[in-house]
C-alpha cells in the first residue's frame, strides 16, 4: 500500500481511538465508583477490551450483583464479537497460529467497521491494526486516567456519576434501535427486568432480560 | 476475591466469543436463528441495564435524580450529541438537581 492510501487510513484510526479515549475516562470513573479498584479496571480495558461488557461488569458489581451475574451479562454482551469474528477472518483471510489468537483480541465494534469499510484486502488489514492499536493504548489510557480521577472524588454522587452509567447504556443502545422487533425486545427487556428487581437477587434481571432476546430470536427467525 | 473472579470470568467468555468466530467454521454461526439472536442480545441487555441503572436500588425501584440525569442524556441523544457529551449532560443534570435539593 502506497504512503497516500495508508495516511486517511491512519487519521481515521487515530480519531477513533482519541473518541473512545474520551469514553473510557468515562469507565474508568465508574468503575471505580462502582467498588473496583484501579488495577482491577485497567486490567478489564486491557485484557476484556470490549466496551460493553466492561460496563455491564462493573454496574452489576457496583449495583450489588455476585460474580456469577456480572461475568454472564459481560459474557452475553461479547457474544456479539463472535460475528465480528467472521467477517474479519473473511477480510484478513483466516490467520492462523498466534496471529488468529492476537487477532481474537482486536475483534472489536471499531475494528470491524473500519476493516469492513475499505475497498481491498491489504488496506482492511492495515485499517485492522491501525485502529486496534489505536483504540488500545487510548482506551487504556483513557481508563487510567478516569480511574485515578475517580479516586480523588469524595462522593461520585455529587457529580451524578450514578446517572452517567445508565447514561452510558441508553447511548449504546440508541443506534440498535431501528425497526419495530428492537424496540420490542427492548421494552420487554425493561419490563422483566423491572419487574424482578424486588424478588431476584442483584444482577439477576440483566440475565432474565437477556432470555427475552433468546425467546424472540427463537420464535420471530422463519 | 469476588471482584477478581468476575474479571478473570468475564474476560475469558469474551475472549472465546471472539475467538470462536476466527475459528469456528462460518455456517455454524451463519445460522438465521444464531444471527438473529446474537443481534437481539445486545438491545435486550443494554435496555435492561438502562432501566435498572436509572430506577433500581438494591432490590427496590426508586424514582430519583438519576431519572431526570438519563432523561436529559436522551435529550442530548435526540439531538445527535457524541457519546461523551450525552453521559456529561446526564451526570450534570443529576448533580444539579441534587445540589438544588
């Protein structure tokens, strides 16, 4: 690949990784407001890496949830990366031996967009781990920093860090809703799990609400 | 301990998640049941998180600051506002109201 094919490449790559820097001060700052010490939130940026999932495992935990509901709401929220998975072995061309397990770990929402979005091979590739590396180092940054501010707050709820959480999930969400099932689902994922809120324990309803997708999917694909 | 146990956990089910998808052959997750499912899941649970982050408390449902900090969040949403933004006008907002109280 020519210097003028790779240098838009790498802008964008860049800019992605500065946008989700500014989203995991965001983590970072939960997470630790949530109960989680500071290496025990960079370790989740560094070796979960995939946004959603460290989310959903630090708001479960913080909300009072055991380990068992917070690693399986991480887990059901990952699931998605699988497909990820498949369209970037299609566009790297299958890896093998160490590549595929360094390549497992990169698999992400940005990556997978940027790959998707080239015209040819060789430039999926480079916009792969360009904007893997990218997004690495300053989503793990970005953690730190919002971990080590955290920890110099007195009362996270003074600064309403408790509604930037839900927050947080409503602005992953929006995006995914188009169409009348999502908004559905939705709706029937709020309702079970609001309505279990007393009766379960803590987390639970994040579970059951995730078998509200598995019952739609089952009885909605022709 | 407990907090550890959910990182290691969690880390290991999402890494497999990715992994599986290099590895496994493409016409056991090209299923339209798995892919359909697969994309309901994320709606299911990030709606369900944001409803129980936004009214719950331990086992109880209460209607606080944080209602008003996640409805001006979605304001901010409507208006196409970037994702920091959004969580910055929901913290702000919640933090207002409970300095006015």
């Amino acid at each position: 690949m020519s210097p003028e094919h790779r240098s838009p490449i790498l802008r964008n790559a860049l800019a992605i990784g500065a946008a989700t820097g500014a989203y995991a001060l965001s983590f970072g700052a939960l997470s630790v407001a949530a109960g989680l010490s500071v290496p025990q939130t960079v370790a989740l940026s560094l070796l979960m890496f995939t946004g959603g999932s460290q989310f959903a495992l630090v708001l479960t935990l913080g909300a009072g949830g055991g380990w068992v509901p917070a690693s399986g709401s991480a887990a059901l929220l990952g699931f998605r990366n699988a497909f990820y998975g498949l369209r970037i072995a299609e566009l790297l061309g299958r890896p093998r031996g160490w590549r595929r397990l360094l390549t497992a770990q990169f698999t992400i929402d940005e990556t997978t967009a940027m790959a998707l979005g080239q015209a040819e091979p060789a430039a999926s590739r480079y916009a792969f781990w360009a904007t893997g590396l990218s997004v690495y180092v300053l989503w793990g940054a970005g953690t730190l920093a919002g971990a080590l501010g955290a920890q110099l707050l007195p009362d996270p709820r003074a600064l309403g860090l408790d509604a930037a959480a839900p927050a947080a999930f409503l602005a992953l969400l929006a995006p995914r809703l188009r169409g009348r099932e999502p908004w559905l689902v939705a709706a029937l994922a709020v309702a079970v799990a609001l309505l279990l809120v007393p009766v379960v324990p803590a987390g639970v309803p994040v579970l059951v609400a995730g078998l509200v997708a598995v019952a739609v999917g089952l009885r909605g694909t022709p | 301990m407990t907090i550890w146990l959910a990182v290691g956990l969690g880390t290991l089910a999402c890494y497999l998640a990715k992994l599986a998808g290099l590895s496994l052959p493409a016409r056991v997750l090209e299923r339209p049941r798995v892919r359909h499912i697969a994309a309901l899941l994320p709606i299911a649970l990030l709606a369900a998180l944001t409803a129980l982050q936004t009214v719950s408390s331990g086992s109880r449902l209460v209607i606080d600051a944080r209602l008003a900090g996640v409805a001006a969040g979605a304001v901010a949403l409507l208006l196409r506002a970037p994702f920091i933004v959004v969580v910055a006008v929901a913290a702000g907002t919640a933090a207002l109201i409970r300095v006015l109280n």
